[in-house]
C-alpha cells in the first residue's frame, strides 16, 4: 500500500539543506558553553524530527512496516528500562538529562532513536547486493559502529552517564545482538525498504557524533 507523501526533488534538496544546517548548528551550539544550554534541549526534538522526516519519505505503509516500527520502538526502549534497572544487558549506567523527560528512568526518544538508526542502517543495506544473512550482520554491525561513536559524545552532552566507568564490551555485544533480531525481523516482513532519505540522514549522524568526538579529542 502506498500512501507516502510524494516529495519532489526541488522539496528534498531543500529539506538536505536545512537538515545539513540543522546538525551543523547543533555541533556549534552544543560545544560553546554560552550556546549549550539552549541546544542541549532542542536534541529530543531534533531526533524526533529526523525520525518524522524519515517517515515522511518512507513509501509503503503496510500493516507489516507498522508492525516492525512498533517492534522496533518497544524493543528499544524496552531492554533500554530493563538495563538500567538491572545493568544485565549493557552494563552499570543511567540517563541525565540531555535527552528530555524520563519515564521508568528512560527518555521515550531513545525507542524512537533505536527506530530510526535500525531503519537507517537496514534501508542501506538492504541497496546491497548481497545475501539477506549478510545484510543483517553487516546492519547490526553499522549499528555497532554508530553507538561507538555515539558513546563518548553521549556521556560528554548527559545524554547518559557509566558513572566514570570504562564503557564495558557487554554494552556493545548487547547492542550488536538486539540488531541483530530487529534485523533479522526487518528483512522478513515484506515492505520496500528504500528510502532516498535514508543515507543522507545516516550520513548527518554519523558526521555530528564523530565531528564532536574530533573536537574533543583535540582539546580535552
């Protein structure tokens, strides 16, 4: 079924552009100080906007893609509640503050975060040629990576805090074998899986958490 919202290319390169300036602004915003209190709030809104655009290129709405997008979400958020209450999955940590309003201890964005990474990493490699077993391992391992990236950003901006704890391997094995299940659930279900957004928003990621990882590696 598709019902998407047909957006033409004059519409997306406009939307590239201002998403392009939108994290941009954010790596400046959230590295000076005078500037900081004012982004940090913003970063729930900014992950929920991606997500909403991402969505809005998405073109088959079937019942099987609502189902892995509530899959998705519930799962993410789920084992996110049952690590910190437990430290069983990922480790010893906690949310602070950057990421909005918590509840059970877990700011609802972060099932939306774990939505839009997964959609992300599987709508690229799903353009792979390669088989579908492939596919899954190498999505769960573009996973990986991003949270790699996204850990040392994430505790410098009090998105979460290991409590001046070494980031232990479980978090990263977790993180690699719950993709791996919403992956493997991602390339069953039968939806189009291409969304030209897609990249360009993986891209937009990865270029602001690595961007703040270099800046803090050149002047801590």
């Amino acid at each position: 079924m598709n019902t998407a919202v047909s957006v033409t290319d004059q519409t997306h390169y406009r939307i590239i552009r201002v998403m392009a300036l939108a994290y941009a602004a954010g790596v400046v915003g959230l590295q000076l100080p005078q500037l900081a209190p004012f982004f940090q709030p913003l970063s729930p809104l900014n992950l929920a906007v991606s997500l909403l655009l991402l969505l809005v290129y998405h073109t088959d709405w079937r019942t099987s893609f609502i189902g892995f997008a509530l899959i998705a979400t519930a799962i993410g958020y789920g084992v996110e509640v049952v690590g910190v209450h437990t430290g069983m999955i990922f480790g010893n940590y906690a949310y602070g503050d950057g990421l909005g309003p918590k509840w059970l201890e877990v700011p609802p964005v972060i099932g939306l975060n774990w939505l839009m990474l997964a959609y992300c990493c599987g709508s690229v490699c799903d353009r792979l040629v390669i088989p579908v077993g492939v596919k899954i391992v190498l999505a769960s391992t573009m996973m990986v990576a991003l949270d790699y990236c996204i850990e040392p950003v994430a505790i410098r901006l009090d998105f979460w805090t290991w409590f001046g704890q070494p980031i232990p391997l479980q978090n990263y094995v977790a993180w690699w074998v719950i993709s791996l299940i919403l992956f493997a659930i991602w390339f069953w279900l039968p939806f189009r899986k291409n969304n030209r957004f897609a990249p360009w928003l993986l891209g937009f990621q990865a270029a602001f958490f690595l961007t703040h990882c270099l800046i803090f590696w050149l002047f801590s």
